[in-house]
C-alpha cells in the first residue's frame, strides 16, 4: 500500500511538471505593431500604406499587398510623423547593407528602443541580410549597427545589453524586446 501511495504521488508530481503553458501570449515576447517609449513621451507604431509595393526578390518578384511604415507619435503635440517610410528606406538601406541587392522594407525588421530612448537597433527578421542597422530617431540618420556596442541577441527576440554604463553605477543588465510589424506574423 504504501509504494501505491509513492508511486502515486510520483505520477501527480511529474505530470504537474510536463504540463504545457496556455497562457503564453506573443506580446510575452514582442511589442506587436506598437511600443511606447521607456520615458512614455512618444510612441512607435505601424501604419498601413494606402498602395501596394510591387518589389523584386530573392527567388521571384512579388507584390506586398498592405506595406507598413513605422511611424512616431509624440504625446506632449500629439502629433505623428512618419519615422522609417518605404519611400526613402531602401534605397538608403541598399547602400548600408553588403551583398544584399534586393530592397527592404520598413516592417522587415524588428526595432529595439534602448534606454536613451533615441536609438533604435534594427534586426533583419525576414531576409537574409548580412547586418544590422542602428537609426537615430533625433537626427534621423540609418547607418551600419557597430559590432563593437556589445549588444547581444538572444533567440532573435530578446536583446540584452549589460556594463558599466557609467562610474557611479553597478553592473547592470538590461532586456529589451523588440517592436514588430503585424505582418510578420500573419
């Protein structure tokens, strides 16, 4: 009676461990067509263009029937504008990025806001591209992500940076999950 009783016991324990998670949702791990600032001053969103893109690919050319632009809104004017357009992205992009001669669009990446609420880390998410591009949201100027910043990426989704950021601090840490647009998932 009493290994019917462990055995039991046992069997309730382990299957309370290999029970699956249902409440995992995708905003666990990504912000989804918005993400507000680490100050709450603006926040970053995707808005659909009004016309199609009809772009060349890798394998075949293809029409994007709902391009999104990544737009900022700020709260104190209540204004928005947009930040990263189709109209002027890949053509600047095609000159930062190597060996890569198809063009890009705004919501093939995934955007990491870091703390100085100004940079913005973009990861290729779809393409095959090479590298990754730093924007500056103040003087809105795209260029080549510097390997040396020392910004690790963990599972593509999760970004982690860690350091002395200044004399006065501790080590410290700091996660970031990135904005992306609804189209990457559907």
């Amino acid at each position: 009676m009493r290994r019917f009783i462990i055995f039991l016991i046992i069997i309730l324990i382990s299957t309370n461990l290999y029970a699956e998670q249902n409440d995992i949702d995708k905003e666990d791990f990504f912000y989804i067509g918005k993400m507000a600032s680490h100050n709450e001053k603006f926040t970053l969103y995707f808005k659909t263009r009004q016309k199609a893109i009809l772009a060349r690919g890798e394998e075949y050319n293809y029409i994007t029937d709902f391009p999104q632009d990544l737009y900022i809104y700020n709260h104190h004017t209540k204004t928005d504008e947009s930040l990263i357009s189709y109209d002027w992205f890949p053509s600047s992009a095609k000159k930062i990025i190597e060996n890569y001669d198809f063009p890009v669009f705004p919501e093939d990446f995934a955007y990491y806001l870091l703390n100085d609420n100004n940079t913005l880390i973009m990861v290729s998410a779809i393409k095959n591209i090479n590298a990754n591009l730093v924007f500056d949201i103040s003087k809105r100027n795209l260029k080549k992500y510097d390997e040396k910043n020392k910004l690790e990426f963990i599972i593509s989704s999760i970004a982690k940076k860690c350091g002395y950021f200044s004399l006065e601090e501790t080590y410290n840490c700091n996660y970031y999950k990135p904005l992306i647009s609804n189209n990457l998932i559907n």
